[in-house]
C-alpha cells in the first residue's frame, strides 16, 4: 500500500432512485369502449447498496467518486404491466468499513466479511396502478399513486484494517523493520522519525502453513490525543486488533515511562484499548549482552510479556511469534464485538452579527460622485 494509494476516510453524497408513478390507464379495445381500470404499478427506485470485498485494501476508488446516484423506477403501463425496477447502484468497500451519517455523526453499519451487504440508501416504492383503487361505487378511477421520491444522504466512511495484532511504539522504534522481516510487507524504512505515513499490513507465516495478519501504524508521540503527530488519525486501525504489541527500544533512557505514555495515549483516544492483551518486545537487542539484559529486567513494567528481539540479527523472533500465536488463539482475546462510538462532527459557528457593527463615525461621509463613471482599477 504505497502512501500515495491509502485511503481511509471518505465522505460521499447519496441518493436512491425514486419510484416509478402508477398508471391510470383504463381498458380499451374495438370490441370495448369502456373497460375497466388496468393501470399498472411503477417500479421501485434503485436502492444504494455497500458490499464488502476482499479485493479492495483502501477506499481510493471512491476518492473522486463521491456523487452516487442510483436508478429511478419506470412507470407503469396498460394491462396491468408493471414498471422496471430502478438499477441498484453497488459499492464496494474493503472489509472493516464503518460507515457514518455525516451531519449526525451517528453510527450506520458496519462491514466485516466478504461479500456482506448493507442496503444504505432504499429506493422510492413505486405507485399503485388505478387498478387497486377500483370499488363497487367507483369503477373506473382515474387515479393513480405517483411514486416515492429518491432519498439522499451524505456518509463518512472510514476503513480500521483487520488484523490480529497491532504494532504500537514510538518513531523509529523498529516497528516497519519488523513487519519487514517477518512477513513479505515492504514498508518504507528511513533513520529519521515518521517514517511511516500510512499503515501497513503483513501476513506473518508461522508454523505448520498457519498465519497471521500484524499491522503497523505511523508512531504516536506523546500528546497524540490532543492532535500532535500522526498515530492519532490512525489510532483506530488498532481497534480490530486482538492483541497489541509494544515496541520500545532496548537505547530508551526509561522502558516503563515510555510504556505508561503509550498507554495512557491509547486511553484518552479510547478507553477499551487499555483492556486488550499487551506484549511488550525491547526491540534492537543486538547490542546488549546477556548480563546487559538480565539487569534490564528488573525496570521493566509488571504484569506485562516481555520478549527481548533484534530485527536484523533474528534473535527472539521466534518467541515473539510463538507468544502472538498463543495470545490470538485464546478465546479471552477474540473480539467478538466492537462498540463504534457515534462520530464527533463539528458544528458550523453562526456568524456574530456584532462583529460586524461597526462604530459611526462623526465625519460626514465621504462624497463619492465624484468617483461616477471610474472603474475601480482606475481608483
């Protein structure tokens, strides 16, 4: 997923097709000159349709196709003919996209599975024919109901990648070199900070042809909840994760500090983070010795697991995967649900009239006819 390709968030504008009116025809032929009523029903509006995809990773192909309009119902016709339905307008959407209602912020679905469908936008029913409204007292009506109007809505949707671990820790903590390593992902890798602009995913093979997905976010820094940095806007990938893994240099001058500053990061964004199981790994362990790592044990956090890893000469790699194996396949650690919280959209201030009073002034005002006939690149 190249960075120029990733994205997450789009907002588009929605409109169903509207139904299609009822006919009001009334029977006839040479043999009859007054048939009865045999309007037929016009036909439903196209509705717009969500489907989840395995084919799609981001939501760049909606990125420049914000305006969906779905197809309108036809009319009905004589004998009884009802109209053709209006064309379904369908959009895919990668697996893991949340949808809101733009001008409320409420939460409108959720797609996870291939193939899962969620009607967001239903087309107008079509008009009853004149043929329904025929009664002893009233045998030849000549009316007919005329068809629902389209429905239109503006939605946000925004994609939080599905992946069984999360990797979370500061810029340049070895985060992308990991995922680098133990999975076919390449991820840009740099010396200097914010390497990572967008997330990636890798497939991690482990053993016995099994697997698992690990994502790697762009690093929080501290005061990522008020807005500084970039692991805030992509703090919600991690939300589908079973389990995170915290990354953390074995070079940092305090392990447990940092720790408590990621953690308390991915509290203020959101709360039930805090409860999913935590791994820490001390990443860049190729320049400690064993007595080196022995003595760092005893300033590490509690009740946390720790693995002591180095990306590029494979030490620990093996436990780090056999723990993150052991902790998704425990049942305490599947998500089974996850609570959307309705979006905050930020109202639109009213301008204060009282900005604009401006104070008279003693002087007379100016005259300006003498500027009559000037135009004003002549002024």
């Amino acid at each position: 997923m190249a960075g120029s390709n990733f994205v997450d968030y789009v907002k588009i504008f929605c409109r169903s097709g509207k139904g299609g009116a009822g006919s009001k025809h009334l029977y006839r032929d040479k043999l009859t000159q007054k048939g009865g009523p045999d309007g037929g029903d016009g036909g439903r509006g196209g509705h717009v349709i969500l489907r989840g995809s395995k084919d799609y990773w981001t939501l760049i192909h909606l990125k420049y196709a914000r305006h969906i309009h779905a197809g309108d119902g036809e009319g009905g016709s004589q004998s009884r003919s009802f109209g053709k339905e209006g064309e379904d307008k369908i959009i895919d959407v990668p697996c893991g996209t949340v949808v809101y209602d733009a001008e409320t912020g409420e939460f409108i679905c959720d797609i996870t599975n291939d193939g899962e469908e969620f009607i967001l936008v239903k087309g107008g029913r079509g008009g009853q024919g004149n043929w329904h409204f025929r009664t002893a007292t009233n045998q030849t009506p000549r009316f007919a109901q005329p068809g629902e109007p389209a429905v239109e809505r503006t939605v946000i949707l925004q994609l939080k990648v599905l992946a069984d671990v999360g990797l979370v820790g500061f810029p340049n903590a070895g985060k992308s070199t990991l995922l680098s390593v133990v999975s076919a992902a390449k991820p840009e890798i740099a010396d200097y900070p914010f390497t990572t602009l967008v997330p990636n995913l890798g497939i991690v093979q482990y053993r016995d042809n099994k697997s698992f997905v690990m994502a790697d976010i762009p690093g929080i820094i501290e005061g990522a909840a008020e807005g500084k940095g970039l692991g805030l806007r992509f703090l919600r990938h991690i939300e589908r994760n079973s389990i995170l893994l915290f990354m953390i240099p074995a070079d940092s001058n305090d392990i447990a500090h940092e720790f408590d500053v990621l953690l308390n990061e991915l509290k203020q964004y959101n709360p039930e983070l805090v409860d999913k199981q935590r791994i820490l790994a001390i990443t860049k362990c190729d320049m400690l010795d064993d007595q080196m790592i022995e003595e760092m044990k005893n300033l590490l956090p509690e009740n946390v697991q720790t693995v002591f890893i180095s990306s590029v000469t494979g030490m620990g790699v093996s436990d780090l995967k056999d723990l993150i194996w052991k902790e998704i396949n425990k049942e305490s650690n599947k998500i089974v649900e996850i609570n959307h919280r309705p979006m905050y959209i930020a109202p639109i201030d009213e301008l204060d009239e009282e900005e604009f009073d401006f104070e008279e002034e003693d002087e007379e005002d100016e005259d300006l006819s003498k500027y009559k006939g000037i135009g004003w690149d002549e002024l």
